[in-house]
C-alpha cells in the first residue's frame, strides 16, 4: 500500500491488521510516536491523520491508503522550528519527553481547528493525553501561548526578575 | 554564577519537541529479537516440573532462559554495601509474587515469543498469600521467607532500625496528654509513560552493549556484571535517557535477563515491558503501617515521640532498608522533639518488590507526621498553626540522627501556609523566625536538644 508520511510516499507491505505504531515505528523508522500502552489509553503514539489526531496503536495502518499521515519530526526540524515547537521549548513544557509527540500533535490539531488560547479549551483537547513530569500546566501554557501567536526567544537570556518557572512567563 | 536566574534552554528540549530524542525502544539494532516472560500467577507457591523445552523447539525461539542458567541467580542491589541478596534474578523451586519471572525466552516477533511462553511447563502448589503488612508483622504470620518476615540484616544483624534519643520515659510521665493514631498511605505505581524496556546487543569484540531505561545506571551495571560474573570491562551499559522514572528505575528490573538471552543466542535482544506488566508487576511505592504516641503538654509542646513503624517491602528487600533508614532520620518531619523511641520493620507480604518514589520513605512519615499535628492541635483544641510553628525546626536543633539544622525552613513554610489560607496568626507567632531557640521558645526539656557549638 501508499501511505504518505511527513509528505513523503512510501510503500509498505505489512501484515492486513498491522498497527500504523507499528509500521511508523519498525518498518519506516519513524519513532517519534511512541508506544506507552497499545490500547489507546495514553495519548504518546498519537499522529495526524488528514490533520486530525488519532491513535496510531490503534489504527490498522492498511486503512490509510492515500491518506496523509503527519508525525512530529513533520512539523518543523531544529533549525526550523514550528510556532507550537517554540511554545514548547520556551515553556519548558516538555521534561522526559515520552509524551511530547503525542501532546504536541494533538495541539497542532487543536490549533488547525481554530482553536483559542482559553485554557478549558485546550484541556480539553489534550484530554486522554497522560503526562506524568510536568503535571500540564506548562503544556497548557505552551499551547495557549501559540494560539495567542506569542513569539519566542529560545536563547539564553540574562538574569531577570520578571523570570519564573511557576508556570511560565 | 551566569545560570543563576537566567532562563536557559533545555539541553534537550530541542530534541523533545522534533522527535529526535532518541529513547531505549528507539534504539534500531537489525536482527533484534524481542523477549517475553514467564511470569508467575499466583501470589505464593511452590514450582515444580518447571519445562521449557516444548518453547525452545518452537521455530523462531533462539533461546529461553531459567534460573539454571543464571550464573549467578541472587544479587542484590545492596550486595555491594554487603547487605546479603534475598531475590532471585529468575525464580527457583519458588514463587513470592504475582508477576515475578520464571523463564524468559527471545523469538524473531513478539507474537512468537508469547506462544512460546505460553509453551512453557510448570506446576504449581498454591500457599495462601499475604498481603496485610500489619499481619505479616506478627509472630504467628505465614512466612514469606524461610527465616520470617522482618529484615534481619541491619547494622549489627538487627531486625529492625532503632532511634533511642533523650529520655522517652520522663518524657511520656511528664505529658499532659498521650495522642496517639494509625497511618497507613496505599502502594502507589510510578506509571512511566516509557515503560521497563532494555536491548542487549552482542559485539563481536566479545562484549555485550546494554541499552537501559536506567535512572542508576552504575548499579545497573554492577548487577548486570555480578548475575552474569563476567569483570565490568565486558559491559558497555549505555543510559541517560528515560521516559519517566520517578524512582521506579532504579532498580535493575530488565536489563540483566536481557544480557543473557544475547548471550546465549548471540543476538539482540528487545524486552519491553507492556503496560499490564507495568501495573501489576513492576515495583511501586510501598504501603507503610506507622503508630505514633506523642507525649504532649497541655499549651501544645511535644515531649517525646514513640513510633513503630512497618516498611511494606513486598517479596524481596531491594533497596527498603535504605528507604526505611531515611524514613527513621526524619520521623519527627518538620519538627523538633527532643525524646525519641522509634522502631522501624523491613516488612516482607506477597506483594511486588517496592522501591524508590520520590522522596523514598520520607512522604510516608510526611504524610503521617502532619496528620498527627493536626491531630494534636485538635485534641489540646489549639491551633494547628501555632502547634506546628511552637514545635518547628529552630536555627540549632537536632534530628533525630543528631544531625545540627542549620538551614530549617519549618518556620517560613507553615507562616506562609497559613497566609494562603488568610490566618491571622497571633502576634509572637507572625512574629517568630527560624533563629536559635531563646526565651518562652526555648522551654526546659528543649535545653538538651540544643547542639553544643563547642561540639560541632
């Protein structure tokens, strides 16, 4: 089958009910999705599929022929980081990582929807996702600061008093 | 000094957000093979008639290990110290826990390596499990271990860890009033979003590569080299990077097993833990039973502790002794109380081994100490406030290990506690600081506590 990936075709031969986690993740090298539990309870294998989150531990990966799949490695690279990379990083709300991808993906598809900086909203949106480092409140912050459109300066920066790490700037 | 309140990027923040961290499971090794366990059933049993041979004739199994194939089949992580093991690395003759490994065996998939498993023949003659550690503290109990249910390799090979400070007998005659209560906080699992996983990869140079999820990466490797009794220099133990440990990685759960299923069939081995085996068989926090009588005056001093308390350590010791000794330096939490008698039990139940969360053994005696503050401020019908900030930690005092506070944050915490929660403290209260006990705050039975500054 095709499955296009990070805008990028490949072909895949797998077994008929194969774990699109699975074919990311052993076939294509693809790990950014990670899999924290196999049963859809965790939120760190999730992916875009046509810009929607979903379950790749989940979703037999030969019902996405000719369908787009986007990871995180898809939304920007080091030197070209997207908004809601930025957020993250400057909003410190990535510690383990674990995750990250999956937080990350589901915002991305929170934010294409319209999505606001309101924080109910975005708890929402990110419900299902489990974290166990940061207790969300920076992921939240990260999120609704790319949704206001804040920019960010991820250099290091000099001793300031305006500085916090209880919940960001 | 240039970090100091500045805001400095994570060293792998970057990596995090573009997906290049690369964690255990990321590693890509070609022709790794993945392992599964046997796992034991039951909670307590004798094993007998243990068979693995209809799994290692099983097309696509390389190899299936058992405790006879362990070189060296009990090693604890505080054998070093010379603290004797108690837990075998795969179980023999004997199971103590639900969960704990029998065989392991490593096949081309995951799905080859499960029938394989469920290949493997064993009996079992089922005991009656414990689990209550209060019971199991008991004379009487069911024994978990041939030689009982307390630790018994405390300095001196005692069975328990002992504070004896002050005099507790003047203390408990002079008290106004006994205030006594129970606390006994529940297991808590760690829940990693990474679960347990490691790859051992063979070389050809003859050594083994071991990539683990690891948050003490010089004990893994020294377990690792003890169980397969071969010198460190055959090792190479790649770490670092952990999905969420929270404590629950510092014991060496997977690492060791995998090593020898790549030594024996000469090719990577993956084992990743699913998340049902993260639940029901990797470590937790313990549960505690801890008893506490305080003698207190009536105006809310607190005289002397007597404390027992029972550290749950499930089936095997691991590191609960080291956790039940910080628990007993810090019995009296936040507080300083001048006579002590407290005796703390390494308990053994059929519950999965515990081991370090976040605070390991002090957010049990946390949790107990403050509930019992409130306690006594509710039965003297004083203040819990004040009760807290009269008993805190000065500038001088002593732990119950005899270590001198100089740097006590008792008095800040609780007056800013009670700011959060908008109450007026009295005067000589909002007025007090952490400075060194004088006056109405340095009250007869404090003078002794006091540290000598000749002495220090």
């Amino acid at each position: 089958m095709k499955l296009t990936v990070n805008g990028i075709a490949h072909d895949v031969v797998s077994a008929p009910l194969a774990t699109l986690l699975d074919v990311l993740r052993e076939d294509l090298g693809i790990t950014s999705p990670k899999a924290g539990c196999e049963q859809g309870g965790c939120g760190a294998c999730t992916v875009l599929v046509d810009g929607e989150p979903q379950r790749a531990c989940l979703t037999p990966a030969a019902s996405l022929e000719g369908l787009e799949v986007t990871t995180v490695e898809g939304l920007g690279a080091p030197e070209s980081l997207s908004p809601l990379q930025q957020a993250f990083t400057h909003h410190y709300a990535a510690q383990c990582g674990f995750c990250t991808s999956g937080m990350m993906l589901a915002a991305e598809g929170y934010l294409k929807r319209g999505g606001t900086d309101d924080r109910e909203a975005i708890q929402e949106a990110l419900a299902g996702h489990v974290c166990r480092c940061t207790g969300y409140v920076k992921i939240i912050d990260a999120v609704a600061a790319a949704a206001r459109g804040d920019s960010f300066d991820l250099t290091v920066t000099a001793p300031s008093a305006g500085m916090t790490n209880l919940g960001g700037v | 000094m240039k970090a100091v309140g500045a805001r400095l990027p994570r060293y792998d923040g970057i990596e995090h957000v573009t997906g290049r961290t690369t964690y255990v499971d990321d590693v890509r090794v070609p022709g790794t093979l993945w392992a599964k366990a046997l796992r034991s059933p039951l909670h307590s049993a004798t094993m007998s008639g243990l068979d693995v041979s209809p799994a290692e004739a099983m097309p696509g199994v390389h190899a299936v290990i058992t405790a006879a194939d362990v070189p060296l089949l009990e090693y604890g992580h505080l054998s070093a110290l010379g603290i004797p093991a108690d837990e075998p690395l795969l179980a023999k003759d004997e199971v103590r826990y639900k969960g704990q490994p029998i065989a392991i065996v490593a096949a081309e998939d995951e799905e080859t390596a499960m029938a394989a498993v469920d290949a493997i023949e064993v009996d079992f003659d089922e005991r009656p499990p414990l689990f209550d550690i209060r019971k199991a503290f008991d004379a009487d109990a069911p024994k978990v271990h041939p030689w009982g249910n307390w630790y018994p390799h405390f300095e001196g090979e005692m069975d328990r860890r002992q504070i004896r400070k002050g005099s507790i007998d003047e203390a408990f005659d002079r008290a106004d009033v006994i205030v006594q209560g129970v606390y006994r906080p529940a297991a808590i699992e760690h829940v990693p979003l990474e679960t347990q996983v490691s790859l051992a990869v063979p070389e050809a140079n003859g050594r083994l590569t071991v990539y683990s999820c690891t948050q003490a990466l010089y004990f893994s490797m020294g377990v690792i080299a003890a169980h397969l009794q071969v010198p460190l220099n055959k090792l190479k133990v790649v770490g670092g990077t952990v999905g969420g440990g929270f404590g629950g990685k510092v014991d060496t759960a997977s690492e060791t097993m995998c090593a020898l299923l790549a030594q024996k069939s000469g090719r990577p081995v993956k084992w990743r833990w699913t998340r049902e085996e993260e639940f029901l068989c990797s470590s937790t926090r313990a549960p505690w039973h801890m008893e506490i009588a305080d003698a207190v005056t009536k105006d809310g001093w607190i005289l002397g502790r007597k404390m027992l308390t029972l550290h749950d350590s499930g089936a095997y010791a691991r590191f609960s002794p080291y956790g039940l000794t910080k628990h007993s330096f810090h019995h009296t939490g936040a507080y300083t109380i001048p006579n002590l008698s407290f005796d703390g039990f390494v308990i053994f139940t059929n519950r999965v081994p515990t081991t370090a969360m976040r605070g390991f053994g002090v957010t049990s005696v946390s949790f107990a100490t403050e509930t019992h503050m409130s306690r006594v401020a509710n039965v003297l019908g004083l203040d819990p406030y004040e009760v807290r900030l009269k008993n805190a930690n000065r500038i001088g005092d002593t732990s119950p290990n005899r270590i001198v506070y100089t740097d006590p944050s008792t008095v800040s915490v609780v007056k800013a506690l009670a700011g959060g929660m908008e109450v007026e403290l009295a005067p000589e209260y909002a007025a007090m600081t952490r400075d060194p006990r004088e006056g109405d705050l340095l009250p007869e039975h404090l003078v002794s506590q006091m540290a000598d500054p000749e002495a220090h």
